[in-house]
C-alpha cells in the first residue's frame, strides 16, 4: 500500500505525493517506513531558503525564483511553512491564468504546512518533507518561512542556502530582525527595491554584518530585488549558485548536512530511549514521578534519576 503511493508519486502523481507528505507530516505509522525507504535517494536536491519578516514578498520571491528554474529545465517543490498569503492567494498577483498553467505544470509542486502542532518540531518536519521531495525528484526545493522567533531560525538550518528577504523602510525595526537569522543568512535581499529607502537598507544591513562575526569565509552579498516584476531576480539566481559551488568546495555543504543528520539522530534517539524507559519502568512510575514533581515533592533532577535507576 505504502509502496503503491510511493510508486504513484514518484510517477509524477501530485495527489499521491499529497498523501505522503500528509503520512510524514502527521507522523502517521507508515511515516517510518516511507523514509525509510526513500532515504537513500535524497541529497541531490538544492534546497534553497526564503526567510525574512512578514510581508516581505517572500512568496512573490519565491515564486520567481520557481519560474526562472523551471526556465532552466529544474524540478522545482515551493515548501510554504505557515504562509498568511497563501500561494493559492495573492501571492501570485492575481495571476489566474498563470495559475492555471502553473498547477499544469508537471515539473512544479506546492506545498503548505501548518507551523504548528509538528510532535517533533517543526524543523523536524521540515527536514522530511524536504527530503521526500528531494528523493521523489524535485532538483531544486524552495522552502518560505516568516523569520521570527527560535522555530523558524530552526527550519531554515535545514536548507543548504539561506535568503533573508527585508525590505525598505524598516529603519529601526531592522534591529528587530533576529540576530539569529541574520547570523545564518548567506544572502540578503533587499526586495521592494522600487520603494524609496532600499540603498539606506542595504547599508544598515552591510553595517550589521561588519559588526557580527563572520562564520564562514562566506561573505553574504547584498542584493536588491522588484519581485513583482522580476528585476534582480537573475542576480539572485547567480548569487544562489555561486553559494552552492561555494558550500560544495569548502565543506560547508557537508557540514550543514552533518549537523541535520545529527538532529535527526539525536532526536530519534530521545524519543526511542523515552519510550523504552516508560516501557521498562512503568506509565504509572513515570506519571507518579511527574505527580511528586508537580507537588514539589521532588525535583524535576532527582525525579530522572530515581527513574533511571529504576
Ligand atoms: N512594491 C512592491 N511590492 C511587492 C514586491 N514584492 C512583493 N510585493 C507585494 O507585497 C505584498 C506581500 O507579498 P508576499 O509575497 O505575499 O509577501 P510574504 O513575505 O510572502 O508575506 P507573508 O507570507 O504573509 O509573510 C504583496 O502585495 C506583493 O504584491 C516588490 O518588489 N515591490
Ligand atoms: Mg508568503
């Protein structure tokens, strides 16, 4: 059953590929085995990252940068994390035409997800998600979440190529931009360019990064962007795939994909050890444990010990 809708989704069947990532995204049994089996075929994709604060024109972005690698002959999945406008809305302009012809398009996938509820976290779920669309076949997979608070900073540890979309006009609100994703940015974008303001922004933000510390050699460039008309998006394209060649040449790459095998690992690790202790020990020793905590009986270290003593 599970290996007739993988079978389907691999053949281009998008509804198919809907319910495997339904399976993964909920966590459902069948999830494991999925992964399990497609697991060896991924890391082939680009996956690329489209962050910044709401509003931005990430989706606009988002959707060019789908456009100019379908030009390019790529299989392109648009992963949307939370999206307030979602792409079945005004993030294609009113386009319906365009539309249309894009849920035609065979080579093109798009998929939204909830930023909530995810048992494991949402970068968690992310990361599979974004690994059974790179082994089902898609070259380049772009993923778009908001860039605030610590999840979202997570999810895009995910990806190999961080954008952090601003946009003119922040003025001080630009501090509000969480060191955090700036410190992960490998590009910064300033869209909205035809708004006035835009040369101010890309200086604010050249200034912050001089002032943090670089991780990598890797110095993010600064680009402006009209992702409603497209201009600078070729720019963006390039600046994408010189940081790819880049990432490659240098060990980024591995390393980015090390520390998510890592996460990935790890955190399986926990729940498996949780679930085997509450197996060994008892539901009702853990819940008795919990209820002497709560009490303030006993605290929450002497509680995990006394359990795996047990
Ligand atoms: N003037 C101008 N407007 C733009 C540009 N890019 C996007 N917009 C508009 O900005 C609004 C928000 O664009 P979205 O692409 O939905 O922005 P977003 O960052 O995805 O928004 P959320 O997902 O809600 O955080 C839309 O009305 C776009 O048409 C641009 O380059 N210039
Ligand atoms: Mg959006």
């Amino acid at each position: 059953m599970t290996g007739d809708l993988l079978a389907r989704a691999r053949e281009g069947d998008k509804r198919a590929l809907a319910r495997v990532l339904s399976a993964v995204e909920n966590d459902e049994p069948r999830a494991a085995d999925i992964l399990r089996e497609l697991y060896p075929k991924t890391g082939r994709a680009r996956i690329v990252g489209v962050t910044g604060p709401p509003g931005g024109g990430k989706s606009t972005l988002v959707n060019r940068l789908a456009g100019a690698y379908r030009e390019q002959g790529e299989r392109v999945a648009i992963v949307a994390v939370d999206p307030s406008s979602p792409f079945s809305g005004g993030a294609l302009l009113g386009d319906r035409i365009r539309m249309q012809e894009r849920a035609l398009d065979e080579g093109l996938f798009i998929r939204s997800m909830a930023s909530r509820g995810h048992a494991g976290g949402l970068a968690r779920t992310t990361a599979r998600v974004v690994n059974v669309l790179d082994a089902i076949g898609y070259s380049v997979v772009l993923v778009e979440t908001v860039g605030v608070g610590q999840e979202e900073v997570d999810v895009v540890r995910v990806v190999d190529t961080v954008c952090l979309v601003t946009v003119p006009g922040l003025g001080d609100d630009i501090q509000a931009i969480k060191a955090g994703v700036l410190e992960i940015a490998d590009i910064l974008v300033v869209n909205k360019a035809d708004r006035p303001g835009a040369d101010e922004t890309a200086r604010d933000l050249a200034q912050m990064l001089t002032l943090g510390k670089l991780r990598t050699e890797w110095k993010p460039p600064i680009l402006r962007t009209v992702a409603a008309t497209g201009e600078g998006v070729p720019d963006l394209v390039s600046a994408i795939a010189r940081h790819a060649i880049w990432a490659g040449e240098s060990g980024e790459r591995d390393r980015r994909r090390r520390d998510a095998a890592r996460s990935e690992v790890e955190s399986l690790l926990r729940d498996g050890l949780v679930r085997r202790l509450r197996d060994r020990v008892g539901e009702d020793r853990v819940e008795r444990a919990v209820a002497r905590v709560a009490d303030r009986a006993l605290d929450p270290y002497a509680a995990v010990d006394e359990l795996l003593e047990d």
